[in-house]
C-alpha cells in the first residue's frame, strides 16, 4: 500500500521487520522494568543507599 509516496508498515515488505523492530522493544523494555521501578522506589524510601545491588 503507498500512502503520500511511502511505502506503510503494511506492506509486505515491510511487515516482518516491522514485527521484529517491535519485539526487539519488548524485550527492551521488559529487561529493563526492573531497574527503572527500583529508582522510583528508592527516593520514596529516603533516597540512595549502597547496597548488595547498589540501590537503596
């Protein structure tokens, strides 16, 4: 499908690296959760402490 001259992510072309991109992000993101829920958590406890892990 073009749309003003660009090819969309719909096109098959274009559709597997599309998913791919996306997953690649997911996994970003899943790696790394953890980490930025820990630096929210830390000033609500009353800030940075070094510890095993280096947070609070």
């Amino acid at each position: 499908m073009l749309c003003a001259g660009y090819l969309t992510a719909q096109t098959p072309d274009y559709h597997p690296q599309v998913i791919a991109g996306v997953d690649y992000f997911r996994e970003r993101v899943d790696e790394q959760l953890p980490l930025v829920e820990d630096l929210i958590i830390c000033p609500k406890n009353g800030g940075f402490i070094q510890g095993e892990n280096g947070l609070c």
